[in-house]
C-alpha cells in the first residue's frame, strides 16, 4: 500500500510515517507540507491513502480533498484533526474524504482506519461521524434525493448508522455482495463518488434526520 503524509508539522509527519512504516507492504512514498505540495505528490506517486491534515498553508486540507477525490487517481483521503467536531471536517467529507480520525488516535487505531479506508469503507468511527454531519448538514442546501427502491432505502439509512457492507448484510439477511449492487447503486442515482456523500445528501435532504440512526440503533437491531 503506498501512502502519502501530508501536515503542515514536520514532527507530526515524522511520528506518521514510523506508524505506517510499521507495517509490512505499506510504503510512505511522498510528505507534503501543504495542499499544493500533496497535489503534486498525488499526481506523481498515486499513492493508495492520503493521510490528510485540514489546517494547512498556502493550500488547505479542505481544497486539497476536493481536487484529489474530483481526480482519477483512485486515492482515498483520511482526513486527520485535533477536534471530534469541525466544520472543516464536515467539509472535507463533502468534497469526498473517506472519513477522519482524531490525531491523538492510537497507533493500532490509526493502522485499522487506514486499512479500512483503503478497502473502500468508510465512517470508520462512526459515532464521531455523525456528530459532525449532524451538526452541519443542514436541509436549507435544498438538496433532493432521487427515487430510491425500498431495499436502497434501507440501506442507505443503515449507511447513515455508520455501518460496513458486512454488518448491513447481516441486519438485512442478504450477502454482502448484494449490500455492494445496492451501495453502487445509490451513489450512481445521487450522483456522488462516496458512500459518506451519499449519506450526508441524506440528511440534508431530509431522508435521515438528527438523532435518527441512533434512535433506530436503540431499537431491535433488524430491518428487512
């Protein structure tokens, strides 16, 4: 897996990078110490993540996500941040991030979020997720959902209780491949790349609302 770490903290991107090397098969092939720097890296390594901070100079995280996810490069963002709560990050997981983590995560953590994200998941966490695109996606966008399937409904609101292919196909009694035909499909009618875009056009659309998902996780754990 090849990675690219970009922060604007040379001592952050240095502890990063000891973490990632870690692993075995991952590589870290370029830093960047902003938006712009982390462009270039992406264009000339392809890297498989981009380990991506928001607050940086000259370009930001925030712009950078957009124009990496907007690309054809394939890579997936992990936004990083000091804060559970931050419009910045809701921002970036607008404009296409697959998801973020605190900095102060754990290495095991950091290394599961990234493998995670790697395989094409996303709201890794998704308690924290969900505070933030509660707090900020709001229905005055205007935003429309087109006509979804029943079965598309269900999933998508079980996308908005943060849950992974597998767990949706075990509370819908389906096979996983199954969950992915119908995940595919709901983010070529929205027309968004990420199933967190897709999720957070839900609610601003109206179709999840603020407190729903964990009042649906309260209840008795099985849809279908």
């Amino acid at each position: 897996m090849k990675i690219l770490i970009a922060d604007d903290d040379p001592l952050v991107r240095m502890g990063l990078r000891a973490i990632m090397a870690s692993e075995p098969g991952w590589e870290v092939v370029a830093e960047a110490a902003d938006g712009r720097e982390a462009l270039a890296a992406v264009t000339q390594h392809r890297p498989d993540v981009v380990l991506m901070d928001v607050r940086m100079p000259n370009l930001d995280g925030l712009a950078a996500t957009a124009q990496i996810t907007a690309s054809d490069a394939g890579t997936r963002v992990l936004v990083l941040t000091t804060f559970e709560v931050d419009e910045y990050v809701f921002e970036a997981m607008r404009s296409g991030a697959a998801g973020f983590v605190l900095k102060r995560l754990p290495p095991a953590e950091l290394i599961e979020a990234v493998r995670v994200v790697a395989g094409g998941e996303s709201l890794l966490f998704p308690a924290s997720t969900r505070k933030v695109i509660e707090r900020f996606a709001v229905s005055d966008r205007a935003a429309t959902l087109p006509e979804l399937t029943e079965r598309e409904g269900d999933v998508l609101r079980l996308l908005a209780r943060g849950l992974s292919n597998g767990e949706i196909a075990s509370q819908l009694f389906v096979s996983v491949e199954t969950v992915k035909s119908h995940v595919a499909s709901i983010l070529m009618k929205v027309g968004v790349r990420d199933r967190t875009q897709a999720v957070i056009v839900a609610y601003e659309a109206g179709f999840v609302r603020p407190g729903e998902a964990d009042d649906a996780s309260a209840g008795s754990g099985r849809a279908g």
